[in-house]
C-alpha cells in the first residue's frame, strides 16, 4: 500500500530517534525511508518507540546534569 509523502518527509539526521529511520511529527510516529514515508499503526510498536523516546531524554537530562554539575566543581577548584 502506498502511502502520500508529508511535505516534511525530508527530515535531518538530528530529526530521526537515534539514528533510526523513526520521527514524531504531529503526534504520530513515521518511519522514513529513501523511497517513501510509513506511518506506524501496531500500537505494541508504538508503545516501544515511545518508551525508547523516554529512556534517550531521561537519558539526555543525567548526562546534562552531570555535565552541568562537573563545570560547577571545577568553577569552584579555581
């Protein structure tokens, strides 16, 4: 089944989950490939991909913490 291309189906490397070919665009998961876009509809798979979302943010936010608290230190060490 062929499904329209969305105008923003040309999306940066930045855009995608982890380097996959997943993207949240307008509520909804997309998986882009070079020949097409296909929106997820297996709501088992969503779930997954939300959860992954999740996990790289929870993620994001430790190793900005870290980062922001290990400048602090060596602020203070001067």
């Amino acid at each position: 089944m062929s499904h329209p291309i969305p105008t923003w189906a040309s999306v940066q490397p930045s855009e995608r989950l982890a380097g996959t070919p997943a993207v949240r665009r307008d509520g909804r998961w997309w998986l882009i490939t070079p020949t097409g876009t296909l929106p997820t509809s297996d709501p088992a798979f969503i779930g997954e991909l939300d959860r992954f979302a999740a996990d790289l943010a929870a993620a994001d936010r430790a190793v900005a913490k870290l980062h922001t608290e290990r400048t602090a230190v060596r602020k203070d060490q001067r």
